[in-house]
C-alpha cells in the first residue's frame, strides 16, 4: 500500500484489514548541522520510500540496576530518529486518531517497543501514531547558543507533521487526540497547557504523568555537569563536538548527582508554569482522561530491592521534607496495615506526587475530565500495580515480551478489552464510558477480579 505524505510517497504493508507505515520521519536528522537545533522539516524525497520496518531510535542506553528485567529495551542505530509508526484501518476515511508519546523518565524509550504495536487501535477503528522524538542530552540539555526542551519541539513538529498529513492515512485532523505515560504523559501535560494546544489536539490522555511543577533547574543542573564530566563549556558548540555515545556515557555518570531531565518553564514550548496554567483553566475546553496505577512506586522499589532497604528513619526523613502531618502518616499505616517502610514511603509519594495533583486538577477542571485508577496486580518481582503495567492493557499488547516481561504470562485478556475499550471510546467519542469528576468525584478502577466506578472520600 503506498501513500503519499507532503515529503514523498512511503510503501507500507497491509494485514488482516489493517495497514502499517513504520519508521516514516516528520523531521530531518537532528544530527551534523541541525545536531542541538529546533526540528526542521525533512528534505522531500524521490520515489517510494520503504515503511515496513522500524526505523531507529533515539540514542539511550538499556535499563541497568533490577529494572532491565521488567522494562526491556529495544536500540535501532541510524540518524533519521524523528520518525513516526502509523497503523491505521486499510479502508475508510475519517478515522479518529491517537497519537502517543512513550514514557521513560526522558531518557530511554521508544516506538518500537512491542508494547506500543497500534494493530488494536486500527482493528478498533483509530488510527494510532507513536512517535520517537529526543531524549536526554540531546533533547533536553539547557545549552548556550540551543533552544531548551528540544524533545518538546519534536513532539510539537511531530503533531503538525500529523495534522498536515494523517488525511492521507485515513485519520481526521481534526480529531487527534494526543496520548502518553509517565514522561510521555508529563509532556502531554505541559501541552495541553500552551496556548495553542487546541491548534493540536481535541483530547488528551495522561497516564501516570506529573501534572505539576517538576525539580526546578533539574536539565541545567544536569547539563552543567555533564558539561564539568566532559571538560567542556555548555553550548551548543562544545555538545555538538562529543559524539552521541561519549554523551550518553557522561549523561550515566552524571545523571545519579541531579533530579534528571525536565522542562524549562517560559520558554516554548512550555509556558512558565504549566501545573499552575492548567489549573487556572488552561485546555479545559479539551477533555482529558488521566489516571494512575494503585502502586506506582512498585516499580522502582521491588525489582531494585529499594523495598527492604528503606528505614522507618527514611520514612521519617521524607516526611519532615515534605511537611506531612504525622496524622497523615497514621492513616496510611491504617489503610495498609502491615505494611513496610518502604511501602509506606512509596504510597506517599504517589499520593504527593501523583494522586493529589491530578485530584486537585481535576477539581479545577470540574466538566469534561475523566479519573481512572488501575489496581491489577502483577505477579512479576513484587511489581504489584506498579507504573508501566497498565500499558499493554490499554494497547491490548498482551502477548509481546515486553508484556510477559511486567505483567508475567497470562494476564487477564478480559482486562485489556474493558481498558482498551475505554480508551478507544474516548479517542472517538470524547468520554470513556463512565461519569465524568464533576458528577460525584468518580474514579473508574480498572482490576480483574472486579473494580468498577468508586466516589472519591467526601464526594457529594
């Protein structure tokens, strides 16, 4: 099947009533003279270009420390890594469209993990697009003589690569609705917060992605380390002198002395403050569908053994810093009675960094936003409903590697259908099937045996 984009035809495949065009860019290489640069269009091309492969991935270096046994990575070498994987209904035209943003705390991650495969989406009738865009230094050091947040700026010229070109594919520009997880979901976050985020998408998903303010200074506190590690000054010139590579080895020993990577407010695309705009009211026209797993910190603490390492000392520590109220750690040790430290610990900082910020987002919002909680428990190294494990259900992707590797074999299948029906409702309806925060403060909770809709402590 070949279909023709603004730059060029591409040649996809088409099986089963479903076509795929992978690896097709929506950007040049950012690497010789656009190396640190905003993203510019790619050069048109002759011919038919081939799209049935992946294309490579941003340079990142494998999961180390425990959770490369539930995060697996996959690293394709080459230049042209702003690219896009399409999957889309073989006929038809007017299909909603979804395109996603992988997480990975902005430094590893991409759309050629099995996880994401969109076959799912099209059979339901959505036309998904998953994009790869920078990560780490190269796309989120604060350099002299570069733009800030260049992994935003891809995303952004990634989307109007969409609106511009996903008629073609059999999508509706104007029904884009703009999907991510953890950092894929933060970035949807400060996004739906621009002034112009209805210029990009009609809905937003944000999955287990910070909606407030992150570490402040964290990029340039982490670029003027890696600047002190390499023996180089912190511009645009010096960085585009080291091989990507040497970078990344820098960025790992640097990176464990900093909060790592994340936005720079007041410079584009991020407005100053994208938790407080989009609680003064930024993007509440566009519905928003977002949530969180019952045990986020599950994912950090078990595979690594940070479980049995943290000290009611550590739990005390955490406390004074964050200014919890002792009253409030009591009632955490009642909700989860026998429960360790390091569970305890790792509940609050979901609920401080996770949980309280969407609540209280929500309630700003009021019409127009859907809650959801995901509890299935996996039974892979203690994960439990830890982060990242809802994200073959929502894709119905359970029987990848990637899947057996986080959510262990035979996870429950009549899960997936119920949460990945969720999501395609959304995506073509603009509601997922259940109330929305104004009616009651309802939360879907997603599980197997079991969930359903539950009202928040203190809902009317």
């Amino acid at each position: 099947m070949i279909v023709k984009t603004g730059q060029g035809a591409v040649r996809g495949h088409v099986e089963g009533g479903i076509a795929a065009f992978l690896g097709v860019p929506y950007a040049a290489a950012p690497y010789g003279e656009d190396r640190f640069r905003a993203p510019r269009p790619h050069d048109r091309w002759d011919g038919v270009r081939d799209a049935t492969r992946m294309g490579p991935t941003p340079p990142q270096l494998p999961y180390t420390g425990g959770l490369e046994k539930v995060l697996p990575s996959v690293i394709i070498d080459g230049d042209e890594i702003l690219n896009v994987n399409i999957w889309a209904p073989a006929e038809g035209a007017g299909h909603p469209v979804m395109v996603w943003l992988p997480g990975g705390a902005l430094t590893r991650g991409s759309n050629a993990l099995g996880t994401y495969d969109g076959r799912a989406f099209a059979r339901d009738g959505v036309v998904l697009v998953s994009v790869n865009y920078r990560l780490g230094a190269e796309g989120f050091s604060v350099l002299d003589g570069a733009p800030p947040h260049l992994g935003l700026a891809d995303q952004v010229a990634a989307l109007r690569w969409v609106r511009d070109n996903i008629a073609a594919f059999g999508g509706d520009p104007g029904r884009v609705t703009v999907a991510g997880q953890s950092a894929g979901g933060g970035s949807v976050a400060a996004l739906l917060a621009h002034p112009s985020a209805k210029e990009l998408m009609a809905g937003a998903v944000i999955q287990s992605g910070p909606v407030g303010p992150g570490p402040a200074g964290s990029s340039r506190r982490i670029t003027d380390l890696m600047a002190k590690d390499l023996g180089i000054p912190a511009t645009r010139e010096a960085f585009a002198a080291v091989s990507p590579a040497d970078l990344l080895a820098s960025q790992a020993r640097t990176q464990r002395k900093s909060a790592g990577f994340g936005p720079v407010p007041g410079n584009e695309p991020v407005v100053s403050d994208p938790g407080a705009a989009l609680l003064d009211g930024a993007g509440a026209d566009i519905p928003l569908l977002m949530g969180y797993t019952a045990e986020e910190y599950r994912l950090w603490y078990a595979p690594t053994g940070m479980l049995d390492k943290v000290t009611w000392l550590h739990l005390l520590a955490a406390r004074l810093k964050f200014r919890v109220p002792r009253r409030e750690l009591a009632a955490l040790r009642r909700a989860h009675p026998g429960a360790s430290s390091g569970e305890i610990l790792g509940d609050l900082t979901t609920e401080l960094l996770l949980r309280r910020p969407m609540h209280a987002l929500a309630e700003a919002r009021g019409a127009r936003t859907w809650m959801y909680e995901f509890g299935w428990r996996s039974p892979v190294h203690g994960l439990g409903a830890a982060h990242a494990v809802e994200l073959n259900y929502v894709f119905d992707t359970l029987g990848t590697p990637e899947a057996e590797a986080i959510c262990g074999p035979g996870g429950p299948q009549e899960l997936a259908d119920r949460m990945h029906a969720a999501w395609v409702r959304f995506v073509t309806y603009g509601a997922p099937g259940w109330p929305a925060w104004e009616e009651g403060r309802p939360v879907m909770v997603f599980d197997s045996p079991g969930g359903g809709v539950v009202r928040l402590p203190g809902s009317p």
